[in-house]
C-alpha cells in the first residue's frame, strides 16, 4: 500500500491511497489544477487514480470535485447525506455519485473501505477504514470528539491519519469570535493535540507503525506542538519508536509504502 497527503487543513484536504490494485484520492478539497500538480510532485501516475471518496460537504473537502472528477475520469464515492447537500449546491452533479453506506463496507477492486460516522457539524461526515489484506489504514479528520465507534474502527491499524487540529490553549488565546472557538473546541468540531494524543494511546497496538497527524489549525496550533504532544504521549506508554508525521496544508507528504 502506498499513501501521500497531498493537501491538509482548513485550505483543502485531499489524501492520495493507492493498494488492492485501486488508486484513488480522499477529498478532493484544493482546485483541480492545484491537486493535479501535487500529484505531479508526489510522483502519482494520476491515469490510475480512478475514484474520489469524500468524508464530508465542507468547501476544504470538495471544493475540486467537480472538475479533478472529469479530469481524472473518476467516480465520485460519497453517502447519501454528503451527495444530496452536495448536488443541491452544484446541479451539475446531479446523479454524479455512487452511494456507500455509512455502516456497511464496499470494495473496489481488491481494496476493502469501511466508512464510519463520527461527530462533525457537516450533513454526514465519515471517516474510512482502507484495508488492503496487508495493510490496514484509519483516516479520521474533522471530528468532533473520540466516539466508541472511533475507537473501535482504530484498533489494529498499521498507520492513522489523524486530525490534531490545535492547541486548545492557543485556540482560546486567539482573536476568533467566542462562537467560533466554541464550534471548534465543541462535541461537532475539531479535535484538539490533547484529544487526538488520548485517541491514539487509547487505540494503539503493536501494528502500528507510522502516524500522520493531520488538519492542524495555522492559526491555533504549531507543528512543533502538535507532534512534541503526540510523542509525549506516546513515550508515556512506550511507543515512541513510532513515526510521527505532520501533514502539511502546502506541501505534499512523504510517499509511505508498506
Ligand atoms: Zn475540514
Ligand atoms: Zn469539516
């Protein structure tokens, strides 16, 4: 299995997987232009990539959709609640979607994607489960809070994608309305370094061997901070020979293989 960020954050999010002979992307939130040349960068041979799978409707998740599907000639993959907001807001997607169901599983080629609900303020936000008979992956973003059923699809996970959106100290220094940091710090909004640490220690086993930390706040949170708090965490429980990697809103990632 091969995996590359190519985008993470409030500016667009779009996450490169490719195993069980199927290539696809993760959101497709930055324009087409901008995640064609990324994939460009990270070495992608974009003619495989041939599916989109879209967690949520948010504009940093979906705004590229419309025209990265018709470039790329890829199937758009969402739920019922994030197709429906979205072809209300661009009728020329209309019927342009493949549903999955949010407790089910579905396979593309050999690759096995479970998606699962946790608490965001969109439609219908997932997180996906990847498994390619060899390799298990977990990509959780946007998530308001560490659910049972989080922590349960996390456990055995060769690698996490996991949101560290900020620091909640910083987050409540900031100039952001009241109403804002509410949302953001609240049960529907994002999870904070603290939280996402808690996450993985609560999870982790001995399968795990690279975490991406991911949707870091640029204005609330550092990537000092967010990965010292995620070893720190980590050493605790004598885990800290696991990589820990940030993603960046800017640059693409390492291209990871197992
Ligand atoms: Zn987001
Ligand atoms: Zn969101």
């Amino acid at each position: 299995m091969e995996i590359c960020i190519l985008a993470s954050g409030s500016k667009g999010n779009c996450i490169y997987l490719s195993g069980g002979g199927t290539s696809l992307l993760i959101d497709a939130g930055l324009s087409a232009k901008e995640t064609l040349r990324r994939m460009d960068v990270a070495g992608i041979d974009k003619e495989t990539v041939k599916s989109i799978l879209l967690t949520h409707d948010h504009g940093d998740h979906c705004k590229g959709i419309r025209i990265l599907s018709t470039k790329l000639d890829a199937e758009l993959y969402a739920n019922a609640g994030t197709a429906t907001s979205l072809e209300s807001q661009d009728p020329k997607l209309q019927r342009g979607f493949t549903l999955f169901d949010d407790c089910g599983s579905f396979e593309i080629n050999d690759l096995r994607i479970e998606p699962f609900q946790v608490p965001h303020d969109a439609s219908d936000t997932v997180g996906f489960i990847l498994n390619d008979g060899i390799c298990k992956v977990c990509i959780v973003t946007d998530i308001g809070q560490p659910t049972t059923l989080v922590k349960a699809k996390m456990q055995d996970c060769n690698m996490i994608v996991v949101e560290s959106n900020h620091d909640y100290d910083m987050l409540m220094e900031s100039q952001r309305p009241w109403s804002l940091k509410q949302r953001i710090a609240g049960r529907s909004g994002h999870l904070s370094n603290e939280d996402a640490a808690e996450l993985v220690t609560e999870t982790i086993s001995s399968k795990l061997k690279h975490i991406f930390l991911a949707h870091l706040s640029e204005d609330c949170n550092t990537p000092h901070l967010a990965s010292s708090t995620m070893r720190m965490a980590l050493k605790t429980i004598r885990f800290s020979d696991i990589p820990v990697e940030v993603a960046s809103q800017h640059k693409v990632s390492n291209l990871i293989r197992f």
